[in-house]
C-alpha cells in the first residue's frame, strides 16, 4: 500500500514506542511520512488513558485532527484509550475510521466492516515484539516488557494492558543494535520486575539486561522504577552505567496513606534508600511522581509528604491530583477530598518542588558536565532524561549526536546554559 501517514502519540514513553513500532509497520507497508496532517493518507492518534486529563486531550486532539485532515483520509485511534474503552469510544467518535486497541493494523479496517462498530476486532501486530525504524535522534526508549502484576489501589493500568510480558534479552538487544543511538532509555510499567514472569529469565534479570545494554551503548537510562525491587544490585548496575539516575516511583511518603494506596514504604525508607545512593554517587539525580488527593489523605499525610520532599532534595518531582479510575481498588474507597483542597495542597506541593529544583541546578553553576547533544544546540548530562527534565543549552557549533565537555555558566529555572570548556 502506498500512501502517507501522520503518527500523533499521547501520553508517556511507553506510548512512544507503541507509536515507534506503527511507524515501522506502515514503512513496510510502502507508506512515508507526511509533512503535516492536512498531507496524510492515514492520520493514527496513539491516546492516552491514565487520567481523566489524559482521556480529555485524547479526544480533543481526535477531534482536531479530524477537522485538520484531507479529504478522504482515514483516522484511526489507537492506544490505552482505545483499548479500554473499545466500542463506547467507537460509537463516541464517528469521526474515527477504526478505533481498535494496541497492535492495530493501521492500514486494514473500515468503519462499515462487519468487525464491529469502527472495525475494532480486526486481526490484530504484537507490538512489543515488532522492528521498529532507527532512531532520529540520538536516543531512543526501548520497552523490555508490557503490562504489570501489581494492584495499586489508583491505577487501572493492568485492566487494559494486562499481566505483565517479559521481552527475551535477544530481542531487546537487537532492537538497541538496530536504533543506532548513544543513549537507551529502558522503560515498562513496572520496569524493575522485567522477567519475574518468565522463567528462562527468572526474578533479577534487569540487572544483567542494564549491562548487556551498556555494553553496547554510552548511556543507559531507567525509568519507572518500583522501590521495593531498587535492590543493591540495580543500584550498582545503574550507578555502573556512568548514568546514576534515579527515576523511582514514590507516588506519596505517608505510610498509612501508602498502604490505602496498596503500595509499598514510606518517607523513611525512601531517605534512607536515597541517602545510601548519594554516599556511593554524590551526583546521582532523583526523580519521582506524587499523587496528591488520594481518598482518605488527611493533613497529616500532606505535612508527611512536604517533610519528606525538604528531607529527600530531589532533583526532578511530578505531582498529579487523584483521578478516580473505574474499575479500581479506590474508586470505591471513602475519604474523598475536595477539589479545592485538592488544588491547594498540588499548588503547596508543586511550589516546594520546584524551589528544591532551581537550587539544585544552580548549585552546578560552575561545574564542568560531559553531555550528549540532542540537536543544535541542545544536550543533556546524567541528569537530564529526555522530554522530562531540563535540558542544558549548548553552543550550537556542537555535532550532535557527540559527547561533548562543558562549563556550566547559568542555571535558568530548571535549565542550565553551559560553554565548551
């Protein structure tokens, strides 16, 4: 088939990738990119369904590529969206051609077939297992495995994605191979218990997977990692890397709220997690995300969370008011909190973060970083994951796709400007 596609991905990394696999099935295909929507044969919207805010925006941007498309090109919704709510969201959206959930064909369907309403049980790719193109940029994400085995009281993530599905370590190592880039970005909803569902790789296999891939690339980066399973192994592969980065998933500090969350610690062992990582690397960077709002959070679980982020100093927080998912533990807890209190306590929050932020970046004013280089003008140290974090700005002379040394020469919000050195 020939033709020209438009990929529009909402949501996090794990949805990036989703897209990157689509890409791949629609070259092979005989399709190319389009220079913009109003150009594409195919329009695929990869959406997002973590939060209400998330769906919201699915649908606004379905709608606004709808409006925004040619004559006769099809629109196809895809994605965590798609997935959950299937047939609802088809009879929401006559706008779509085919809403069908993860591993679509996107050039098979139409909405008048006899699959369904828009053609959702059309035969369906394994998305995790797919080529993908190489890599634009001089990084990429890699998903080592799909779903999650946990049951957080707030996340009804392993309704739609399912049980958790280890990738072997031959097939992500040939699709780093293949991307061509400098740094990895290894990611899963539940990153740290990558083959504690397959036997042939057994609890713990994360650990020799980081070193498989840093044998192969400069950097290698984790994200979404739960902290009962950061052992000192990890820690150490992680730390071995030359990229100590720390992205793990707190999502509170107050111990009793945590277990209302069906989830594990609290502020104590964070600290003394974190504290015991900075003895080994005194320039590890932190990042994490916090729920605020959770049923039941009472002011004392809000003043614990504010201890905890003076305590901790992380360099990178991100902070989400409760959305209540249909279908999960929480949703049928009492306890709720109200939206204004709800607001007040995310601004309270937000406002500490990013304090610690500013500081901590301009503490390293001065200071000489080795840096990858995204694009002209642009790199990142350890510090900075991709689309996340800060980035630091660099002369534009730079090759990208190189390392480069520099000087730290102003800290600008969570941004630094740094010279050559």
């Amino acid at each position: 088939m020939s033709g020209r596609y438009w990929v529009e991905t909402l949501g996090c990394p794990k949805n990036q990738v989703d897209s990157d696999k689509l890409v791949g099935t629609l070259a092979a295909d005989g399709m190319t990119p389009a220079a913009s929507v109003a150009e594409a044969d195919v329009v695929v919207v990869n959406t997002c369904a973590f939060v209400e805010a998330a769906r919201q925006e699915s649908v606004d941007t379905v709608l606004a590529l709808a409006d925004a498309r040619a004559d006769g090109a099809r629109l196809v919704v895809t994605g965590c969206m798609a997935e959950r709510y299937g047939d609802e969201l088809a009879l929401a959206l006559p706008e779509a051609d085919l809403v069908a959930g993860f591993g679509v064909p996107v050039t098979l369907g139409r909405r008048d077939g006899a699959e369904g309403p828009a053609g959702r049980d059309a035969a369906r790719l394994d998305l995790l297992n797919l080529p993908r193109p190489p890599s634009a940029s001089p990084w990429a994400y890699v998903k080592v495995a799909e779903g999650c085995d946990r049951k957080c009281g707030f996340c009804a993530i392993p309704s739609f994605r399912g049980r958790q599905r280890s990738r072997s370590v031959e097939a992500v190592l040939e699709e780093v191979d293949a991307l061509g880039v400098k740094e990895v970005v290894l990611v899963a909803q539940d990153l740290a218990s990558y083959g504690r569902d397959d036997p042939s790789l057994g609890a713990g296999s994360i650990v020799p997977l980081v070193e498989a891939v840093a044998a192969r690339v400069e950097r290698v980066r984790l994200l979404y990692l739960y902290p009962s399973d950061l052992t000192d192994a990890l820690v150490a592969a992680i730390g071995g890397t030359g990229v100590p980065y720390f992205d793990l998933s707190l999502q509170h500090a107050s111990r009793p709220l945590l277990r209302r969350m069906r989830r594990w610690g609290d502020g104590g062992r964070f600290l003394r997690r974190i504290d015991h990582i900075r003895e080994r690397w005194p320039d590890a960077a932190f990042r994490s995300s916090f729920i605020v709002g959770y049923p039941g959070e009472t002011e004392a679980d809000h003043d614990a969370l504010l201890r905890f982020l003076d305590d901790a100093q992380l360099d990178w927080c991100g902070f989400f008011s409760y959305s209540e998912e249909a279908g999960t533990y929480a949703a049928g807890l009492d306890g709720a909190v109200a939206p204004g209190l709800v607001a007040e306590r995310l601004a309270e929050v937000a406002e500490v973060a990013e304090a610690i932020t500013v500081s901590r970046r301009r503490a390293l004013v001065g200071q000489t970083l080795e840096v990858l280089v995204d694009r002209p003008g642009v790199g990142r140290s350890h510090r900075e994951a991709p689309e996340i974090d800060g980035i630091v700005r660099v002369p534009p002379g730079l090759a990208v796709g190189h390392t480069a040394t520099v000087v730290v020469t102003a800290a600008v919000g969570p941004d630094l400007e740094a010279e050559a050195a």
